[in-house]
C-alpha cells in the first residue's frame, strides 16, 4: 500500500467495516450510527463516515483514550502537547492524524487545538525527529513502501473464499490494497 503502518491499520479497521456491513444487519441507533452525523443524506458518504465511525472506535475506543490521556496528562488535558499524540498514537497504534482527528472527535481537544497539534506535520521531518527523541519508532507515520500479505492471511483467505464467506469481488479489493489481483494468487471467477 506504501503508506504507514498507522494508516494501514486504520485502512483494515475501515474495510472490515464495509465486509461486516455486507454480511451483517447493522440495528439502528447502534454506537456507530450515533457518531455519524444525520445530516449527510448522501448515502456513499454516510457510508465512508460510518466506516471510519467504526474504524475509530475499534481501533480507539472512546472510553480507554480518555482514560490514557487523563494518565499521560496527569487529567491537565490544556498540556497536551505533540508528544502525548505521539504517545497515545504508538498505544493505539495508528498514525498521528488518526490520532489528532479522534482526540477531536471524542471532546478532548478542539478544532484549534487539532490544527496546532497538525502543524507539525508540514514541518519537513519535525513529527520524525521528535518520535525518535521519544525513543518510539516511526513506523506509524512513515510509508513502509512495502506490498505483501500474510502466509497466514492468505490461508485465511483461502478458506473464505472456499466456504463462500467471501466473494471473488471481496478478494479484488483485498488485492487490489496490495496493487495485485486474486488472479496473481490462482483464484479465478
């Protein structure tokens, strides 16, 4: 995917989504439809934004992320600096923005606050050079330029597709995150 592994693990988290949605009755007024705002009619977006809805509180649940900032802030929120985002984002595992956007999302920062916290990212390496000095690594927020899968993953999806638990398109978008096709792995329509 060439992107950082915080990004592509907030990328999974959002498909899973969308694969869940296709097999699963969501009810209505679950968690995830509350974070959505009702305004947005068209349904495409509605969609996106209940995926990363989704992606968000799998990955960074609400509850235990005002719990870890009250830890590393000693509850004096008005402190957080870029390094308790970098701190919460290497807890969480995601990249920095994933991590500013949902520090927002949850109340604990505003709109101000996440642009200030977001201008370290156009300082030309700055956001790199302070994860090193925290002594974490940057795996997070640097592209891994990496494209492979999981022995294991493949066999998992292997045994989907066999058992009709997943659809041919399933593994095209699977794959295609990848910049491969099933074809490419001897799967045929």
């Amino acid at each position: 995917m060439n992107q950082s592994l915080g990004y592509e693990r907030f990328t999974i988290a959002h498909e899973i989504y969308h694969i869940l949605q296709n097999r699963v009755y969501i009810k209505e007024k679950s968690v995830i439809e509350e974070m959505v705002d009702h305004e947005v009619e068209d349904y495409k977006n509605n969609n996106e934004l209940m995926a990363d809805s989704f992606a968000a509180e799998l990955l960074i649940p609400e509850k235990s992320l005002k719990d870890n900032v009250k830890e590393v802030t000693n509850s004096k929120i008005k402190d957080m600096g870029n390094d308790i985002v970098i701190q919460l984002q290497h807890k969480y595992g995601v990249d920095y923005i994933a991590m500013t956007r949902r520090l927002k999302e949850v109340g604990i920062i505003n709109d101000q606050q996440k642009n200030q916290l977001e201008e370290i990212l156009g300082m030309d390496g700055k956001l790199q050079t302070l994860t090193k000095k925290l002594g974490r690594s940057n795996d997070l927020n640097t592209p891994s330029k990496d494209s492979y899968i999981l022995q294991k993953n493949l066999e998992v999806l292997k045994a989907n597709y066999e058992n009709g638990n997943t659809t041919f398109d399933d593994l095209v978008r699977i794959f295609g995150y990848l910049g491969s096709t099933p074809e490419k792995f001897g799967y045929d329509e």
